[in-house]
C-alpha cells in the first residue's frame, strides 16, 4: 500500500474516465492531462486503464508500505527522485515532493495500479457528480493492484518543450449569438483562480452577444466553450456536465485538451481556428 501523508491542493485518484454514460447524465471525467497519464503507466508496465494520482501545483508526500516501481509525470516538482522514468524504491522510502516549476498537474503511476473501487467501470474522480473515490487526504491509504500490461520501461523520456502556440478551436454551434465571433481570436485570455476539473473560466474583454435572452439546455462536452451573459468564456473540462444552457461559440480540439489541464491561475492563452 500507499500511505498519503501529504496531497497538496487536490489530489484524486483518476483514469482514462467513464464514457458511454452522458445519456444518463453522467460525465467521462478521467485524468486531465491524459498524454502525462498514459506514459506515467507506459513507465512502470500498467495498462493505460490504469489508476493514478493526479495531484495539483505539487505539495504530495506519500510513503510506501512495500517495494514499489513507480512513475512521476506531468509538471515537474522539485524534490522528486527521477521525472518521466520507471524507479523501483524499497519499502518505506518516502516520496517528498515540493512546488512544481511549470503546469499543474502531475501523475503518480506504480506497477499495478491503484486499487480503488471502480464505479460504472471507472477508478475516476468525478468532483461534479462525486462519482469514484472521494478526492484523497492525508491519511489515505491506496491499496496497489495487479493491472499490468508489460515490463517496466527503463527508457528516460524528456519532457516536450513548452508551447506558447494558440490553442486550436472548432467552430461552435451558436457562434452566431454573438456579434463579432472572431473577437474569440483577437485578444488573449487570462486564466482566472476558480478554474477547475469542471471549467477552465477565463478573462478578457468580454465577448458580445447579437442576442438577448438565454436559451434551454442543450447536450456539452469537454471542451465546449460556453459564454454566460458576462461575456467571459467558460472552456468546459474533464468532470464538465453533459448538458448546459449558455451558447457555445466553439470548442476546443480533443487533442488540445491535455495542454488546457496544464494551465494554472494567471497564465494566458489563445485560440486559433482550427
């Protein structure tokens, strides 16, 4: 087992997510990063269906129970043992992780998986529907599974150089609510501090609708950018609900998503067509 003894901001235990439910109302959900997750369990020999911790902006201190192989992946913290390679450490080594430098999320995979209970055939947090297990605290204690699927990697992975590159955006299905849906593409936005695993908030200037009102309900994704009449968008994400009443003036590509998980409070971005 796995002994929590830190968790930083938030830690969840997560996966690739719970899809084929949303005509149920449930969403997918699964690790936000999901390129970081798949090569932390590529790492140590799991499956990418395989549980990790997903833990935010660093602060993790866990220790462990029996000799374990593990993984550290996502945004690099200081104090870690090896970043992005498998490494076998002995029973009660400590794991005594600092701030991380860049991004916000980081990935904790051990050979065999996390052991949680899965729920509608997923290991994932979901913090909007509070489907999986409960966000996880000091004191948790995670059980290690037997989910393999190889060997161990003994290759170092470099991380990929970071990009300031726009974001790419496909066309929404209301873009013409609104007055100028190009101005989505002018002006960079500011990710703001209530952003979270449901919605990425922005700030800018305000995006102007062509139309009053608001309108009923209709089916959203992850990735859907939604515009409350503030005018500021809200880029939906990994535990988003599967419906919502705001227009959609576009929405992200599915491959950008990973790089949308990685953005912290007061970072900038922006969207290109495309």
């Amino acid at each position: 087992m796995i002994e929590l003894i830190a968790t930083g901001p938030l830690a969840t235990v997560q996966d690739l997510g719970r899809p084929g439910y949303q005509h149920l109302g449930v969403g997918r959900s699964g690790a936000a990063d999901q390129r970081a997750h798949r090569l932390a369990n590529r790492l140590v020999g799991n499956p990418d269906t395989a549980a990790t911790v997903e833990f935010t902006l660093g602060g993790l201190v866990a220790r462990l129970l029996a000799p374990a192989t593990i993984a550290l992946t996502g945004a690099e913290c200081a104090g870690a043992p090896a970043w992005n390679a498998a490494l076998t450490l002995p029973a009660g080594r400590r794991l005594v992780l600092g701030p991380a430098g860049s991004g916000l999320r980081s990935y904790l995979a051990v050979r065999g998986g996390i052991a949680a209970e899965p729920v509608l055939g997923s290991r994932a947090t979901d913090l909007l529907s509070g489907l999986g297990p409960p966000a996880l605290a000091p004191g948790t204690m995670l059980a290690i599974g037997s989910e393999t699927a190889g060997e161990p990697s003994g290759e170092l992975v470099p991380q990929p150089p970071a990009t300031r590159a726009a974001i790419r955006v496909l066309p929404g299905p209301r873009a013409d609510w609104f007055a100028d849906p190009e101005s989505l593409f002018a002006q960079a936005w500011t990710v703001q501090p209530d952003s979270n695993r449901i919605g990425i908030r922005l700030a800018s200037e305000p995006l102007r609708r062509s139309r009053s009102g608001e309108m009923p309900p209709e089916p959203m994704l992850p990735g859907a950018i939604q515009v409350p009449p503030s005018g500021l968008p809200i880029v939906l994400f990994r535990d988003a609900p599967v419906t919502g009443g705001y227009p959609v003036i576009g929405v992200v590509a599915a491959a950008e998503l990973d790089r949308i998980g990685q953005l912290r409070p007061g970072d900038a971005l922006r969207f290109a067509a495309g």
